[in-house]
C-alpha cells in the first residue's frame, strides 16, 4: 500500500486545529481540573490529545488497508503534525503577550501543555502526540473482533469516569459512602479499577461476538421460537418497570430532578414526533403549545386574585382543560397554515410561537396572564393525601405521563390514521391524490402534538410553582426539534436516547455550563455527519437515507 502522506498530513492538522481551538478558549484549562483516573488523567488531557488519537486513527482508516506497520506509521505522522499547532501558541506565547488578545492563552494553561516545563516541555507534548497518533493508527489496523472489544472497554471506563458523580451518588445510596471509597478518590477512578473495568467489558464484548461467530448457521438459520422471544421482551419489561420504579429512591434528589427534565423533554419530543416524524410538518412554534398548557394550569389553579378559576380548580381538575385548549390552539394555528409545506411553515410557525411569547409579556395582556411578573403561587398537585412537592414524587408523575403519551403514540403510529400521516410525509399529493383527507390529517397532527406538549406544560408549572413569560423561548423548541433529530425521526425509542443526550448529560455536567451550548453544537455536527439518521431510527427513515448504498455481491470462485 502506498501511503498518501498528502491526506495523512491533512487529518494531523486538522486534530491539531481542533486541540488549539480547545485551548484556545479556555476549554482545556477549565477541564484540566477535572480527573478521571487517578491524578494523571484529567478531562483537559482528554480534550487535547483526543484530537491526536482521532487523527492518527482517520488518517489510517482513510488508507483502508495495509499492514499493521504502515498503520503505525501513518497514525506516527499524523500525531506529531497533529501537534504543530499547539506548539506554535507555546512558541509565540513566549515572545508575544498573546493574553491581551486571547485571555484563555494564559500561563498556567502554558504549563499544562508542556507539562510544567517551558519550551523544552514541547519534546515531551510532541512524545505524547505522536505516541498517542501511534496508537490511533494500530487501532485501526487490529482485527475488526478486538478493535470492537478494545473501543467498548474504553468507551465504558470514559463514560464512568466523566460521570462518577452519578456513578457515587448510586453507589452511596445502595452500599454507604464507604464503597465509593473503594473505586473512587477524589471523584477520579482509581488506575487499578479502571484498568480492571477495562479488561472485564473489553473481556465480555469480545467473548460475546466470538459464541455468535462460532454459532452453527443451522442454529442462526433455525427459526425463532415466538414464546421464547416473548417471554425475553416481558422479562426486559419488567426489569426495566422495576429499575424506573425504584430509581428516585437509587438515585437521590438532584438525579431525581434531571429525570424529570428529561421526563418532560420526552413529553415534548413525542408530540414534535408525531408532527415532524410521522406528518413531516416542520414546526418551530411547538413552545407555544408548552406555554399554553403551563399559563392554564397556572391561571385556573393559582392562590392570588390573578386567576380566572378562583382558586376552585386543582391540579387533576385543570389538566383535562390544559390540555384541550392546547389542542385548541393547535388547530387554530393548523387552519391559517394548510397551504404551506418546507420552509415556509417552519417560519410561519416559528413567528406563531414568537407572537405567544410577547404576547405573555405585554401589557394588554397584563391583567390576565400577569405580564412579566408572570403566575406566581401555583399548588403543587395531591391525590389521597400524597403531596407531589418533591423531585422524587414529581418523577412519577411526569413518568406516568410519558408513559401514556408513548403508548397513545404506539397506537397511533400503527393505526391507519399513522399511515395517512405517513403517506402525507412522504408526497402530499400523491397522497391527496389517494384519498386521503389532508386539511384533516394535519389538523389531527397539529392538536395531538400540542396536547402533549400542553400536557408538558400543565406538569411543567406545577413543578415549579411559578411561570414566566422568559421561560417559553424559541430554545425549546430548538431542544424538543433536536432530541427527535439526534434520537432518529418517527422512533419513540429514539426520543427518549435523545432526550437523554441533549438534555439529562448536561445536566449532569453542569460544572462546565459555560461551554454547554458549544459542546450542544459540536455533537449536532458529528451526530449529522456520521449518523444522519439518528441513534435509533425508524425503519423507514434508515432505508430513506441510506437507499443509495448498494452494496456489491460478493464474487463465487
């Protein structure tokens, strides 16, 4: 194999790009205070040399085949160029006050990245960067069975590393604090247990992909048996009702709190699903529905005069209606948009939710809806004496509300109204053309999307106690668009992986917020890049986007 040191060269730079920018904005500073493993292994080393990895290993696997020395070779270049623009801030930070223009450029980050040496430190950063480029370019070039097992195993003791908080927090609440001493210091894995949980999941992995390699093809080939199968989905079912059942109680107040963020973003990108992923209605004024669900629930059960129900309302009784006048709204705002596919009813939809926002915030409304004051001494919900005033008490019931707003999506995803909505996605005239009834598809996908995210709302604001105008922005309907991007259009599993990512990691990162939304942005990239179709996708979207691939037959000697 020749080696094309053109696109070798071009992949080092482009990670060395990456850890410079990094670097640059102070990124790599702020993680560094951060350790995963010990006292050698931060997540500033994680951010920086994570970019001379990834180059020696695309560089490597842009060559597709060779031998395991030119791997190493190619990941070796790719390293070292990798690092080349690193090296030159340290050079020119010593010959120019680069913190006048850059504040983050610093001179503790200076010493971080030569390794509290100065300028003869970069020997030893260019050490690291090359041998881990190295590295990246014998990865590639292992076998596919033990490059699978090797990436999970580091995969997983990365995962547990960066969120030990979560991980301690379990482990406290189960065995006492005195268990966490035992693979923790400091909030850092300790390096024999991570080399341990390194071995044992790479172990796992790779003896799993063996038995089913080495399984006879009469037995792949043999047909499955419905009630063996059946009876594995309701063993998982259960193990999965019992872990959501018992999690507050595992997990604590604060994780108790970040499930029911998440809970309530699962809420919200159901109902998105059924407009953009089953009709293909592209709304970016789904927030408005949120707002309506939260200012009625608000309005009908506050303590204040500023209430249209008196006081007489309460929670059970002002769901019901919640929910109805956000189907309300999502018709009203269904009819002045019939006409309208693409872009334009993203932006029709978009000013629809930007007009609710303001006009929450007026001062017509003022008397009503309380201005930028907002509702204020909301009762939080009770039934048979049991008060939902806690984190823990109001992640089971926004888990029950997920939980029917899921099954009543099943059931729609498979009815012929599903059908219709799909048929509509895919050509609305040919589907007009069929029979199908589009005024009336649509306006049944606009109100039952917006009665989930009313429904969304009324809990929204009786968590909180208090609403307010500022808390109904575009961005959520940023988040609820993204989470069923990221998670795969149309799929239920998917917006729950997808709330999980976008919203439940964050918050369990809240200690670099700064740097929350980049992060946000840079996962969109690479999620779209390389997984267009989401983490979990539905079938039809993963046959659409991948119908150009046509794999060649293998040739019979």
């Amino acid at each position: 194999m020749k080696i094309n040191w053109k696109t070798t060269l071009r992949y080092g730079l482009i990670g060395g790009v990456s850890a410079l920018y990094f670097s640059m904005i102070g990124m790599v500073e702020l993680f560094a205070g951060r350790n995963l493993i010990g006292t050698t292994v931060n997540m500033g080393h994680l951010l920086l040399y994570g970019g001379m990895l990834a180059a020696g290993l695309l560089a490597a696997r842009a060559h597709h085949q060779g031998k395991l020395a030119q791997h190493a070779v190619i990941g070796l270049v790719a390293g070292l160029s990798a690092a080349i623009p690193t090296a030159l801030l340290v050079i020119l930070h010593e010959f120019i006050p680069m913190q006048d223009v850059f504040v983050s450029v610093n001179n503790a980050l200076i010493r971080f990245l030569t390794f509290e040496r100065g300028l003869p430190g970069l020997l030893q950063f260019f050490l690291a960067s090359g041998l881990l480029g190295l590295l990246g370019g014998l990865f590639d070039g292992i076998p596919t069975d033990y490059r699978r097992a090797v990436g999970t195993g580091l995969a997983g003791v990365a995962i547990v590393a960066v969120f030990s908080d979560l991980v301690t927090q379990v482990l406290t609440n189960l065995f006492g604090r005195a268990s966490v001493n035992i693979f923790f210091v400091s909030k850092a894995l300790k390096p024999v247990i991570a080399l341990v949980l390194l071995l044992a999941i790479a172990a796992f992995v790779f003896m799993r992909d063996r038995r089913k390699a080495n399984a006879p093809a009469a037995v792949a080939a043999a047909p499955l048996d419905k009630r063996a199968a059946l009876r594995k989905q309701v063993i998982l079912f259960v193990i999965i009702g019992a872990l959501l059942a018992i999690a507050p109680w595992i997990l604590g107040s604060f994780l108790s709190q970040v499930l029911f963020e998440v809970g309530r973003f699962v809420l919200l990108g159901l109902g998105l699903n059924i407009v953009v992923g089953y009709a293909g209605l592209l709304d970016l004024g789904y927030v408005a529905f949120f707002a309506f669900g939260a200012y009625t629930m608000g309005l009908l059960t506050t303590t204040t005069n500023l209430n249209l129900g008196g006081g007489v309302f309460n929670f059970w009784l002002a769901l019901p209606i919640a929910v109805l006048v956000s189907v309300l709204f999502g018709v009203l705002l269904g009819f002045p948009v019939l006409s309208l596919r693409g872009d334009y009813l993203a932006i029709v939809t978009l000013g629809f939710g930007e007009i609710i926002r303001i006009l929450a915030l007026s001062d017509w409304l003022k008397p009503i809806m309380g201005g930028a004051q907002g509702v204020l001494f909301i009762p939080t919900p009770e039934i048979f004496g049991i008060v939902f005033d806690s984190p823990e008490s109001m992640y089971y019931l926004v888990l029950a509300a997920a939980l029917v707003a899921a099954f009543v999506s099943i059931r729609l995803r498979d009815s012929r109204l599903g059908r219709q909505w799909m048929a509509m996605r895919e050509d609305e005239d040919v589907a007009e053309a069929m029979g199908i009834n589009t005024v009336q598809t649509k306006l049944l996908a606009f109100a039952i999307g917006a009665g989930f995210s009313g429904l969304g709302g009324a809990i929204f604001a009786a968590r909180l106690g208090n609403i307010f105008p500022h808390s109904f922005n575009l961005l959520i309907s940023i988040n609820a668009l993204s989470l069923i991007i990221v998670g795969g259009l149309g799929s239920i599993p998917g917006v729950i992986v997808g709330a999980i990512a976008l919203v439940g990691l964050p918050e369990l990162l809240r200690e670099f917020q700064e740097y929350r939304l980049l992060i946000y942005g840079i996962l969109l990239i690479v999620m779209m890049l390389n997984r267009p179709e989401g983490f979990l996708p539905a079938e039809v979207f993963k046959r659409e986007l991948h119908a150009g691939e046509i794999t060649e037959p293998a040739e019979v000697e």
